[in-house]
C-alpha cells in the first residue's frame, strides 16, 4: 500500500499546473503560472476593457500602468516589461500602433533613433504636411499638440535639429525655422550660408547689387539673427560674405550711425566723388552741387554738415566756399585778440552765440564751427570754450578747475563776514569765485572730485571753519 501511494504522489506532481481558470485575478492570489499563460493576460485585458468602457480600439490608447495595477493586474506587467503600450500589442498583434499616442511610451522608446523618423512622418500626415519646405512653419505648439512634446527634448526642444537629424537628405536652411539653433549666428560659414542663398533669393549677381541691401530686406528674409550678430549693420555683413572687395559705405541705403562723425570718412568719401565727377584741380570744387552730394549716397552726411560750402570747406579749407574764393587761414592768436577786446568792453568773455565781431565779417559761430570742424587751417575736435579755457582760465561748464579746502575756506569766511550767515548748498552763487554756486562746491565735497577727497559734505566743512572761528 506504501508503493501504490507513492505512486499516486508522483503522479500527481509531475500534473502540470491549471493556469487556464476563469477570472482568477478577482480571487488574488492568482495559481503559479497564470500570468505565463498568454490566454489568461488575453482575457484579463479583454475584461478590463469592459471595465474601462472602451470601445473602439483607439480606446486603448487611454490605458496606463497604473490602471493595470489597480485593477488587479500588477502581476501581469512584468510580462509586459511594466508597459501599457506592451499589453495593448500582445492584445492586438496586428496592425500598427502609435506608441506616443498613449500617456506613456515603453521605456527607451525615443532612445531608438529610428521611432524618431516614425513619429515625424505620422505627424507630417497629421498636419497635412506635402512638401519637406512646409515644415518650415511648423510650431512647438504643433508637436505638443500631437503628443511630441517628450520627442522634442531629445533635441533641446529645437524643431530644427529634429529634422535635420531625422531628414538629413534634404538641404534645410536653419533660419526659415521659428528658432534657429542655439549659436547658429556665432558661426561664420553659417552666416556665409544664409547670404549666399539671400543673393539667390533676392536675384543678385553682381558684386554692386550688394549696395541694394537694407535692413528691411534683411528682416523680410528671416535675418534678424544675422543683424543682431553684426550690432544691425547691414555692411558689416557684406564686408564679412566679400571681404576682398573695397566697399563704400555711402552706396548703401544706409551708413552707421557714427560714420560721418569720423574726418576720415568723410575725407575718403570727397575723394571717391572727386573720382567720379573727374575734378582734376581744388577750384572744379567750386562747381559741386548739393544734389550731386545727394545723387552719390550722401545726403545724410550733408544733414550733419549742414551746408555743402561747410563740408567742401573742411575737405578743401584754402577755398572759401561760400564766396567762391580762396580764403585765409585764421589764426589761433587773432581768435584770442578779439576775444580780449570782447571781455575789455563788454566784461564777458565770448560764446559762439555772441554775434558778429566789430569791424571783421566773422562771427564767433563762424570761428567755432572752424575750431569744430577743422576750418581755415585748424586741427579741428574743439571748440571756442575749450580754447577760452586753455589760454585765458575761462570756466568751462563740462570741464570745472579743481578745487582746494584752502580756497573754499576763504570763500566761507568772506561770505558770512559780507552776510552774517554761514553758506549752504542753497546759497547760490559765490561772486568772488568766478562762476562757481555753493552747490557745485556741496555736489564736489559730496561725489569727491575736483581734487576734494571722499567722505566730507560742505555742511560739515562749514561746521569745522565756525569752530574755528569761534577757538572750539
């Protein structure tokens, strides 16, 4: 009877383990091996489907980790690699599912650089897209709204680089996207690039079409980067695209913004122009016409100038441009000679606002325009003030003289003995200071300049003379 009930042990352990039972997962736990059975994980999805109320197979789309595992499921996942999207295609093995479409995607799935190209062509269908140029306009608004929002960042959330990555047979221009790639304006083969094609588009094919380029044709071509690159200067890009060709600024609709300012432009300019209308001595100058200036690109030079005789009178100062004629240089010690006749008769030294000079056809905003500009055989780069300053010790309102304590000491005692007060920054005006206020002094205590050393007010320097005048 011990042999025969051996037997019966035997046989019953080598029975292979019933997995196949009707909704074993609502009476957890599940027999050993149920969840190997694909029948059972079949069936279970089938029933949670129901559950769920899905209807149509794009319902599954909806399906998640979490509702598998709080609908008694957990132990099938490790079946699934712990993936919704795995279930749903041991469910349906046929026919092709879009795995960014559910809440999650399997781990590693954008890893796969080949599901990258797959995403994008669905999209594509998506947006109706026919062409690679139609791309161009797509937005990150586009792919978050078609589940690419995790598809993107594994490019830094830069469509450009997506396509390029995944469609690199065809020839992208970075800049006709909505944002070019971080740093793409830094590189100088990219900004060769974008003008070469901007020449095409704009049809030019000569050197000197180049001139016709502004900043709104550079703007309507998806070039604000390039402009920003180059601080908004439009020949500064064409000097880097053809550098070995000699550009004139003036050519183009628009110079910087500082060009005129600099002597040396404005000389390089009047030499070009002589060169154009074959002027061979300095008297064919007398012969140029405002609208000449204007026909070759320098109107604004003219609006700094203000007058064309003024302008040909600092290129060619031995002409007077004005009368026609050959003029005089005028001479720095004459300047200071009318000056002092002026101060002898009317106790004020000269401004260029002062009128016409008795007895002489000058005026002193004709003698300062010539300091200013370098007329009539002077450097130019100053001006009247700047020469009253140097020879004859005329304040000069941007340029005070230093002040000392000693000086500033003896203009507070003499006030409050002429007063009887003590000054403030309010006073006013110092008379025996010859221009300085009570204020520019408290302002230079305060700030520490003017030869005064930091950290003293005039209230307290005031209050250090009444102690002394006191014996405190």
């Amino acid at each position: 009877m011990i042999d025969a009930a051996l037997i019966r042990l035997r046989k019953r352990r080598r029975r292979p383990p019933r997995t196949y039972l009707e909704d074993a997962w609502l009476s957890p736990p599940v027999p050993d091996g149920f969840w190997y059975d694909i029948r059972n994980r079949r069936r279970y999805l089938k029933w949670l489907g129901q559950r769920l109320g899905f209807v149509h197979r794009e319902d599954w789309y909806h399906i998640s980790t979490s509702a598998i595992q709080k609908n008694l499921g957990g132990g099938a996942m490790l079946h699934w690699n712990h993936s919704a999207v795995g279930a749903v295609k041991e469910l349906f093995p046929d026919g092709e599912w879009y795995e960014w479409l559910f809440d999650a995607t399997s781990r590693g799935f954008w890893k796969d650089r080949r599901n990258h190209r797959r995403y994008l062509e669905w999209l594509g269908q998506q947006l109706g897209i026919k062409r690679f140029e139609d791309w161009y306009h797509v937005t990150n608004k586009d792919f978050a709204a078609h589940a690419g929002g995790s598809f993107l960042l594994e490019y830094r959330s830069t469509i450009s680089q997506a396509l390029m990555k995944c469609f690199p047979e065809h020839d992208w221009k970075e800049w006709l996207f909505d944002q070019c790639p971080s740093g793409f304006w830094r590189s100088v083969a990219n900004r060769r690039r974008y003008m070469r094609w901007l020449g095409q588009r704009l049809g030019y094919t000569r050197p000197t079409d180049w001139y016709n380029l502004s900043v709104e044709l550079l703007q309507a071509h998806e070039g604000r980067g390039l402009m920003r690159a180059h601080h908004c200067s439009v020949i500064a890009a064409v000097r880097e695209f053809l550098p070995r060709r000699t550009w004139h600024e003036w050519l183009f609709p628009r110079t910087s913004q500082a060009f005129w300012k600099k002597k040396e432009n404005r000389r390089e300019f009047l030499d070009w122009l002589g060169q154009q209308l074959k002027l061979k001595s300095p008297e064919d100058w007398l012969q140029v016409r405002t609208s000449q200036i204007k026909k070759y690109g320098a109107g604004a030079l003219l609006a700094e100038f203000g007058s064309l005789a003024d302008l040909l009178a600092e290129y060619l100062p031995q002409l007077d441009f004005r009368k026609k004629r050959v003029v005089r240089p005028l001479a720095r010690e004459q300047i200071l000679a009318w000056a002092d006749a002026h101060f002898r008769r009317t106790g004020k030294w000269p401004t260029k606002g002062s009128g016409r000079i008795p007895g002489t056809r000058e005026t002193w905003y004709k003698i300062d325009t010539a300091l200013s500009f370098g007329f009539r055989g002077h450097p130019g780069g100053t001006k009247l003030t700047d020469l009253l300053a140097a020879e004859r010790g005329v304040r000069h309102r941007n340029k005070p003289p230093a002040l000392n304590q000693t000086t500033i000491r003896s203009w507070i005692e003499t006030w409050h003995a002429r007063t009887g007060e003590w000054p403030n920054c309010r006073s006013g005006a110092i008379p025996e200071s010859g221009g300085e206020t009570w204020a520019a002094v408290a302002n230079a205590f305060t700030r520490g300049n003017r030869g005064l050393a930091p950290g003293l007010t005039l209230e307290r320097f005031v209050v250090g003379v009444r102690g002394e005048q006191v014996g405190i």
